[in-house]
C-alpha cells in the first residue's frame, strides 16, 4: 500500500495539503482549470474524513473558500451557497477560542459579504461583521493573524452602507481606528503592513473630507506600493488605488499635472495583473478613462486611440449580466465616436453607433454615463444621415429605428429625451418629403403615359 493509494490513513492529508499548493498557484495565475482542480481535491478529502476527524473542520473551511473563490470568477449562485454553509460548518466544528475558529470566521466572513452583494440583505453583512468581530477577539493568536483579522473587520465596517446607518463618517472613523491598530502590530518588515498601510489609504480616500484626508492617502498608498514585492498581484491593488487618489486630487485642484503620473500608475497596475485577475477589467477601464481625460486636455490622437484599446478589452471581460458589461460597451462606443470627430472614418462611426445602441439596450436603466451615450447616439446618427454622397430610403428607415429605439429606452424626463425626439421627428418629416416626392414623380409618369 502505496502513500497516495485511498487506503493510506494519510492519503486524505496529501489531497488537503496537494489542493493547497494548487489554490496558491491559483492565486498565482488566476487559471480557473487550477480552482477547479483545487476544489476537486478538497472534496475527495473531505468524503475519506469521518465526521469526528479533529481535522473535518479545517477541510470543510477549504472547500468553502476555494468555493467562494470560484463564485467570484463566475458568479455561480450555487458555490457562494455552498461556501456559506460549508464555511458556517467550519466554524461549528471549530474549537473556541482557537486560531482554527479565527481562519473560519475569516472565510464565513468574506464568504456572507459576498451574499450580502449578491442579495442586498444587510442581516448578512451584520454577521460578516459579527464574524470578524469574534476573529479578533482572540487574544491568544500572534500578530500575524491578529493583524489580518483587524484589517477584515475593518473592510467590513468601511463597507456598511448609508442608508442602513446614518453616521457614515463614524464607520469610516471606527474603521481607521481598526486599521491603525492593525498597523501597530505590522512594524516595518511585517508581512502585512503593506496592506494595513493601504486599507488606511482607502479609509481616508473614501472619507476625503478636507483636503489633508487625499493627502494622506496619497502617501499611505505611496509607502503601500513601495512595500509590496514587484509581482504581488496586491501591488496591483496598490497602484490602482494611488492613481484614483492622484485622480481625485487633479479633480478638486484643477491640477492636471499629476494625470501622467497616473496614467503610467494604471499601465504598471494592468501589466502586473494576471490575465484572468477579477479586478483587471476596472483597471483596464480607470486607465481608459485617464486617457480620455488626458486627451480631452490635449487633443493627442494617440491617448484616445489607445483608450479604444484598452476599454475594447475590458468590454471582453466583463460577462454578459454583469453591471460593469454595460458601462464598458458605452465607454467603447463613446471612445470610437470620438476618435471618428477626429478623424471622421465613416468606419467609425458605423461601429460608434451599433455599440452605443447595443449599451443603451443592455442599461435600461440610469447609470453612469448613459447620459452621455445618449446623446453621442444621437449626434452619430445626425452625422451619418449627413455622410456625403447619394440618400438611401433604406438608410433614412434605419436612422429613424435608431432614434425609435433609444427613445424606447429613454425616460421622458431624460435631459437628452428632447434631443433624440427632435432627431426622429425631423427625419421622419424628411421621409415625408421623400414619399411625397416619389408619389409626385409617378403621378408624372402616369399622366405622360
């Protein structure tokens, strides 16, 4: 009987402990077929431990979270269901008071934050918090685990919304006071203090109620990046995070002169980030929106060509039903309707207005920049029943579908729902015209005839 064979009292230690390397270099490359593997072991390990195996909690806290891991690649409602009760299992079977309990309450507590974005319901997000809360509470664990465990309260009290508790400063206060608590147990050289720099980086961002709070975050991000190792995927974060600061900040100065320093911020923060990483998407989508800044500053033809790059790409990452698929398909179009005003390739403007129209259908309802979308379509659509050369009827019925469409989809008290009416009802007045001309024409041939 060999080690690996399923009779070998260890055999379910070395699946564990084998899914284990594989979810580090999952968390390495991002390569979903490693999560699945991952989870595969998990499992087989979990069905040769008996039910009084000191060890079951341990596997059933890494099923969960390898689980969760995997919902948040494909937004499978059925593993962050799964997570959930298999993390809450965990933690029943865990000892109290032990760092067991401690790892538990983390991976329940990610696992009920993401329930709570999926469903909304703020009595999930109250046990997140809940959970943390009773991690940190564990005074006999070392610091490492304390740290870790301060900064995950920490994000969950910074992420309590509004609406269910009035006093958001006070969140945001309580949640500086965890991380900088967090931060006392990191002195330089400290695994975590990296992090803990820059969850307080992102406290006073959010908070940002005078100026000094950006400053700040500036330079907790700043010594944040400088700590992270060159290809740690939270670098990444990192950098992100300081070129919104630096955004922000150019934003409320009317300075500009820090843009290029976050344009170059945002390309270190994509090029670091694994191809298949879950947030490279926004990060490919801040940096185009840098560009775009830029170049509505300068007119450089370059920066907008390679907004159109970067938001193409990110339009492919986003799945279908995501919220963030819409905006990124009206990012793109916006992009190329742009760059036809620059260059006016009639190329660009078809595409310009088929993926205008596409993100307008897929955002029925208000969000950002659907405003603007609006209104580039129906500019685009002006522009293209003006192209030089003879009219088609066929071409007029397609420009007022256009309008037909978008209007469908626009409420009436839209700013831009006055522009488009205008637009439609000026050419169907113009298909009027047409039809009366050609109805004209064969009275003519009629009587001649």
């Amino acid at each position: 009987m060999t080690l690996h064979t399923p009779e070998h009292p260890n055999h379910m230690e070395v699946l564990s402990n084998l899914g284990t390397a594989i979810w580090h270099q999952y968390e390495r490359d991002y390569d979903i077929s490693d999560l699945a593997e991952a989870i595969t072991l998990f499992r087989k390990a979990l069905r040769l431990c008996s039910p009084t195996n000191v060890k079951r909690g341990a596997y059933l806290q890494k099923l969960g979270y390898t689980l969760l891991g995997r919902y948040r690649q494909n937004y499978n409602a059925t593993d962050l269901d799964g997570a959930v009760t298999l993390c809450r299992e965990a933690v029943r079977l865990s000892t109290p008071g032990g760092s067991d309990r401690a790892i538990a309450l983390r991976s329940l507590r990610s696992s009920l934050w993401c329930l709570y974005e999926r469903d909304s319901k703020i009595s999930d997000l109250l046990k997140a918090i809940e959970s943390c809360r009773e991690a940190v509470r564990h005074h006999e664990l070392d610091n490492l685990e304390r740290a870790r465990n301060l900064n995950s309260l920490g994000n969950a009290i910074r992420s309590r919304p509004a609406p269910y508790f009035s006093k958001k400063t006070s969140d945001l206060a309580e949640a500086l006071a965890v991380y900088q608590e967090a931060l006392t147990l990191c002195p330089p050289g400290h695994p975590h203090r990296a992090a803990s720099l820059n969850n307080i980086g992102i406290t006073l961002y959010t908070r940002n109620l005078v100026n000094s709070d950006m400053l700040e975050a500036i330079s907790f991000y700043r010594e944040a990046v400088r700590l992270y190792s060159p290809g740690d995927p939270e670098r990444a974060c990192s950098l992100n995070s300081l070129g919104n600061a630096l955004c922000a900040r150019c934003k409320r100065e009317a300075n500009f002169e820090a843009l290029g320093e976050a344009i170059e911020l945002y390309r270190e923060a994509v090029r670091l980030t694994p191809s298949k990483f879950p947030s490279r998407g926004d990060w490919m989508t801040n940096l185009g929106n840098v560009l775009i800044d830029r170049y509505e500053r300068t007119g450089s033809a370059p920066d907008i060509k390679e907004a159109i790059v970067f938001y193409r790409e990110a339009s492919q990452f986003y799945p279908p039903g995501d919220t963030n698929h819409a905006n990124s398909i009206s990012n793109l179009g916006n992009a190329v309707y742009t760059c036809y005003q620059q260059n006016y390739d009639s190329a660009d403007l078809e595409e310009a207005i088929a993926l205008l129209r596409k993100a307008i259908r897929l955002s029925s309802l208000p969000c950002p920049g659907r405003e603007r979308s609006l209104k580039n379509l129906s500019s685009a659509l002006e522009m293209w029943s003006a192209r030089p050369g003879p009219s088609r009827p066929e071409g007029l019925k397609e420009i007022i579908q256009g309008y037909e469409e978008v209007l469908y989809l626009t409420s009436a008290s839209d700013p831009a729902y006055l522009q488009i009416r205008r637009g439609r009802d000026k050419h169907l007045e113009s298909q009027k015209q047409r039809q009366g001309m050609w109805a004209g024409l064969l009275g003519m041939l009629n009587v001649e005839f």
